[in-house]
C-alpha cells in the first residue's frame, strides 16, 4: 500500500447525475414542501416519502369523489352549460345551486313520485291545453343541453330535479323563444 493520495480520475468526481423520472423535480411543489416539513422536523423523511407516494397513488378501486365534491362539480358544470345555452348568469347560478343541494341530499323515490304528481298538475291548471306543448318543448331544449351536457339526464334523475317547476318552465320558454326566432328567421 502506498501513502500517496490515489489519484481521482474525472469520471469519478461527484457530479449531479441528471434527474430521473422519479427524482425530477414535481411541477406541483409537493416535494419542495415536503423537503421544507422535514427540514423543519414537522415530518420525518419517511412520513415525507409517504405522503409523496400518496399524491400520485390510483385511487382504490371504485373510489369517488365524496358526494359534496361531487355536487359542487356537477353544479359548476351545469351553470356553465346554461350560460352557453343562453341561460343567464344569475338564473344558471340559481340552478346551479338548486343541483348542489339536491345531489347532496338527494330525495328518495316516494318525494319524487310525489313532486311529479304535483307538477303535472300544476301544469296543467295553468297551461291547460297547452300544456303538452309546452311540454315537448322542455323536452326539446333538455335534448339540447344533453347534447353539451350528456351527464344531465342522470342529474336531473338523481336529484328530483327533472320535474322541478321553476326547471320545467324555464326550458319550455326558452324552447318557446327558439320556437319563435326560428318563426321570425332570426334563430
């Protein structure tokens, strides 16, 4: 054995490899925070490893959105379908948040039974005769906005909406002002 320093070669010096897939930094800043708890001993490194494997684990199978997510999301999507259908904000916003209560609480088959009942009867003491008309052209524009919205259908059945008065109306007259447009030649 020698006591003269062995010599490095350039190969040898430390030099950063390039980041793997794995190593790369996230473009979230998770791991950035993550390093920051542990340098704070917040967390340990193994707790850090954790939580990291965690964000970008499958979800179990079968797993879904808890239902108050869930319902914000439909909602979200549904005011931003009626606004490009025409609908007005503060109107689509109304909806909007009538879906958010109903899919988060949604009624059981008996009270939409019962609301069904009482719309058609509604409807019928105040559009009489009309009112299969009127009828067909909320189920015109419900077509319509299925076309945009396909989920719709679905929601519309899971939250007791689909027979909503205030629901009904509002698309029978817009499929009453499409109606007339088209008559004019202007839609």
């Amino acid at each position: 054995m020698s006591d003269a320093p062995e010599s490095v070669s350039s190969s040898s010096l430390m030099a950063p490899e390039p980041a793997t897939a794995a190593q790369a930094p996230r473009q979230d800043g998770a791991d950035t925070m993550a390093a920051a708890l542990v340098d704070r001993g917040v967390w340990t490194q193994e707790q850090a490893a954790t939580a990291l494997a965690g964000i970008d684990a499958e979800p179990e199978e079968g797993g879904t959105l808890a239902p108050a997510f869930s319902a914000q999301r439909d909602s979200l999507e549904l005011r931003g379908t009626l606004v490009s259908h025409g609908i007005d904000e503060s109107t689509a916003g109304f909806f909007g948040e009538m879906f958010r209560k109903a899919l988060a609480n949604p009624p059981d088959e008996a009270t939409k039974s019962a609301a069904l009942a009482a719309t058609v009867d509604y409807f019928r003491a105040e559009w009489g005769e009309n009112t299969d008309t009127m009828n067909a052209l909320a189920k015109s524009e419900l077509a319509l906005l299925t076309q945009s919205y396909p989920k719709l259908p679905e929601l519309l059945e899971v939250s007791g909406l689909g027979n909503h008065p205030l629901i009904v109306r509002r698309l029978a007259q817009q499929g009453l002002d499409r109606a007339a447009k088209r008559k004019l030649g202007i839609g």
